[in-house]
C-alpha cells in the first residue's frame, strides 16, 4: 500500500520534472535563462503545481459533472451492484432475509391481512432475493450482454 500510494506518487512527481526540465527547459533558450538550474525549477513547478492541481482537482470532484459521469458508470459498470456480495451477504444476510419475508407473508395471509396486491409485491421480493441468492442478477439497469459475457451461466433470466 505505502508503494501504490505514496513511493509511486513521489516517483511520479520526481520523474516528471526531471523529463520536463531535461527535455523541454534544456531545449528551450529563453526557458534556460529563467531556470539555469534544476532545484529552483523544481521549487517554482512544486509551488505553482500544487495549488492549481489542487484546485482542478476541487472542481472535477465538486464542481463539474464529470466525476459525476465517472460514477454512474462505474456504478452501472460493477456487477456487485446487481448481485450479492460474496460472503456473509449471500451466506446469511440475504438468506435471512428471504426466510423472514416468507414467514411474514405466511402470517399476514393467515391472518388475512394480506392483499392480492400486497401479496403479490412481496412474492416479487423473495424471487429477487432467491435469485440474487443462486448467483443472479437484478436491477433495473441491468445490461445482459455486458454481464453475461463476464459470467457465463451466472445470470437469472
């Protein structure tokens, strides 16, 4: 994790200065009067680079629709936003949940509390749940081509 995160940024960093300053300042006269050296221009990027990133950064997350957009997708993208989660989701949540829904609808219609419409949308749910249960998928943005290629025989029609 600390290499993912903080050694890569660092080289990252370190390796683009060194390629902007060797590359284009060394190239550029007039740009090579203003840095002769390589720790001020270093300095001056960091200090005007970090605020304007910054600050881009800011708006992109704030202000625009585009981290917007980049989550949609994402979200429409991920698989686990239409099935369970492996693990104590599918093993124990999700089980559990179907078997109180049954044992409520059975009370209900014992006691005639229960409408034709009321028993119908609760019958919709644990059909849901049983699916997601043998490994299916629900939702109503679900995208067949995209999920069936990924998991061939996975998918509940």
């Amino acid at each position: 994790m600390g290499y993912a995160t903080y050694l890569n940024f660092v080289l990252g960093y370190g390796s683009t200065l060194v390629t902007v300053y060797y590359l284009a300042l060394k190239s550029s006269p007039a740009l090579l009067d203003i840095f002769p050296k390589f720790v001020p221009f270093a300095m001056a990027a960091t200090v005007i680079g970090v605020p304007i990133t910054v600050v881009v950064g800011w708006v992109h997350l704030k202000r625009s629709p585009a981290y917007r957009s980049e989550m949609d997708v994402g979200v429409e993208a991920n698989p686990y936003n239409y099935k369970i989660i492996p693990g104590y989701w599918k093993e124990a949540f999700v089980p559990l949940f179907l078997e109180l829904s049954m044992q409520v609808r059975q009370l209900s219609q014992a006691q005639n509390l229960l409408d034709a419409d009321a028993k119908s949308r609760m019958e919709g749910i644990e059909r849901k749940l049983q699916t997601l249960i043998d490994g299916g998928y629900v939702g109503s943005t679900w995208r067949p081509n995209v999920l069936r290629s990924r998991n061939p025989g996975k998918n509940a029609p």
